[in-house]
C-alpha cells in the first residue's frame, strides 16, 4: 500500500508541474535562446524538485524553481 503523505507529495507535484513548466520553459529559453536546451533545463528543475519536494515550502516553491532554472543555465555556460 502506498503511504497517504507519498500519494498528497505526487498530487501537490504534478499540480505544481503542470502549472509551472510553460512559464519554467519560457525563463530558460530566455535565459538560454534554445527551445531544446530550455525544455531539458525545465525538466531538470523539476527533477530537482522532486527530489527535494520534502525540503521545499510549496508557498515558495515557484521561486526556487526558477532560482533552479538559472543555477542550471549558468552551471551549463561554466562547463561549455
């Protein structure tokens, strides 16, 4: 049996995800000015999301995703 606060955490995720990733896409194309390299840095964040969710105020959560965004596109410039 799943645990009721794992099925709450995916329902909460999947709200958020699905209000956030055109506007998470939008910054990092911005950011980046690829419509591929944006997709993949939203996806990224989401994925760090996740597997922070525990961590994360959801009152917040909109700004840490984007403070994610940016973290990822600068680490990528870094490295290129």
């Amino acid at each position: 049996m799943i645990p009721y606060y794992f099925i709450r955490k995916e329902l909460n995720y999947n709200e958020f995800y699905t209000s956030h990733i055109q506007s998470a896409s939008n910054f990092a194309y911005y950011k980046c000015g690829d419509k591929n390299t944006s997709l993949d840095l939203a996806q990224e964040a989401f994925i760090k999301i996740w597997e922070n969710c525990a961590k994360i105020d959801f009152k917040k959560a909109k700004s840490y995703l984007f403070t994610v965004v940016n973290n990822l596109f600068l680490n990528k410039i870094k490295h290129e």
